[in-house]
C-alpha cells in the first residue's frame, strides 16, 4: 500500500485486510468499516474531503445499498430522494430556512453567494478566467486549464462574477 500511497490500519487474516478498519486513499478520502478478503465488506462509509461522506453496505468491494450525506446536510437515499426532482426546484438552505422575501432570490445554495471575481465565472469547483482558461480553486491556487469543451460549457451554465450587477459586463 504505502508504493500507491494508501494507508490501513485495522484487523488483517492471513496477510489480507479483513475485520474492522479505516482504509485511506492517497486523496485523503477515508473508508472506515467492515473488511473481507482485502476488500470493503458489509457495513462501512466512505469520508470525503470537504465533510460529504457516504454510509453503506458493500458486498466484495461494491456498494450495495447506502445514503449520501452532502457537507451541508443534505440527504440522498437510493430510495426515498425528495429535492430536486420536476417539482421541487428550491435550494437546500431554503427547504431548511424558508425563502427569501419577494424580489430577493438566492443565486447558490451559498448564503451569502460567493464573490465572483470581476471576467470571471464559478464553476463549482473554482473560479474560471475565460481569458487565460485557467481554473484556480476558491483560495485561487490553481486547478487546471479547461480545454474547448469545459470552456463552452463553463460560458454556457456558470455564473458570471457580473451576474449580479446590472447592466455590467466585463470591460464596461
């Protein structure tokens, strides 16, 4: 493990992981729970960076049956997922504080919303400069260069750092 950069400490059998242990990956996400002939096995949940985690069964290394928890709370269950489908459009800051008054809408589920810097746009991961096609992450450490899809897509969906003054464009 330590040639891929994972990490385990926990119960081993005959030279395997197996029994109770936390498995961690070289991106620093954590699996904590039931191992079976080196394999994720029974009940166990995935921690990410940045507080999402995952609880679940797993049957040989394959999740079986679980729910997602977002780092803001929010709850996905296989089998019982009630936001954002074709009739609740509401962000989830607002499913749990209400709406805003008449005329104030929440931009993200961020309250209040990022500052977007001026030509640029947040592609939920970072902040995009259209003009050098550079990503830099939210602490404006660089991420990656988009390349001609990603760049479409970003001018296409994301918000603009000029979104929300109006009548400004970049330039103006």
């Amino acid at each position: 493990m330590e040639y891929i950069g994972s990490r385990y400490e926990g119960d081993f059998k005959n030279r395997r992981m197996e029994g109770r242990g936390e498995y961690t990956l070289p991106t620093d996400t954590r699996y904590v729970g039931e191992m079976k002939d080196g394999m994720f096995h029974g009940e166990g949940t995935l921690y990410f960076p940045g507080g999402s985690k995952y609880e679940g069964t797993w049957e040989r290394g394959i999740a079986k049956k679980g729910k997602y928890t977002f780092a803001d709370g929010l709850e996905y269950k296989e089998t019982d997922w009630e936001y954002c489908d074709g009739y609740e459009r509401r962000f989830y800051t607002e499913v749990c504080d209400g709406l805003k008054p008449a005329g104030q809408s929440q931009l993200t589920n961020l309250d209040p919303p990022r500052v977007i810097p001026e030509g640029c746009y947040d592609c939920g991961d970072g902040f995009y400069n259209p003009n050098t096609r550079v990503i830099t992450d939210y602490k404006n450490q660089f991420l990656r260069n988009a390349d001609d899809d990603e760049h479409e897509w970003i001018i296409r969906t994301c918000r603009k750092g000029w979104d929300e003054i109006v009548g400004h464009k970049p330039g103006n």
